[in-house]
C-alpha cells in the first residue's frame, strides 16, 4: 500500500537517508502522519513523497478521513520512502 507525506525542500536528504522518524532534532511525535490521497496535505513550496508501508509491523490508525490522515507508531526506514514528481 502506498501513502504520502508532504515535507518542507530542506527535510527531504535527511529523510531519504535516516527515513521519517518520529525523534528528530528538537521535534518529537508518538507518531508520522501519512495520507491516502497525494494531494492532502500539499501545498506550494513542499515536497510529496510516498511511503510503501506494506508489511511494516507497526499499527496504523486510520481516522474516518477527515482529515485523510494515517498514523503510523513507529519509524519508517528510508528502502520505502521516495520522491514523487
């Protein structure tokens, strides 16, 4: 199953290289928020990527799709994250 994750131009070497990871500098989560629809969450001056989560061991809530927002509790490695054009 594909999904997507918008992030800012600066966001995305580091995300390619170490993965989306709910710990990363000053910023902490207890979870990465991931959309169904690649349109979403995106707006002009951000990056879309997409995220294959098949068969990624960790629970996923799905909210009622408003907003078509997917969390994920668990870090995604960076094999399954990549950029869409």
């Amino acid at each position: 199953m594909k999904l997507y994750h918008v992030t800012k131009p600066e966001n995305v070497d580091p995300i390619l290289k170490n993965g989306l990871l709910r710990c990363h500098g000053d910023y902490t989560s207890a979870f990465i928020s991931l959309s169904e629809r690649p349109d979403s969450w995106m707006q002009e001056g951000l990056v879309l990527l997409e995220v294959d989560i098949d068969g990624i061991g960790c629970m996923v809530k799905t909210w009622n799709n408003d907003p078509d927002e997917i969390c994920v509790w668990g870090d995604i490695s960076p094999e399954r994250i990549k950029v869409v054009k």
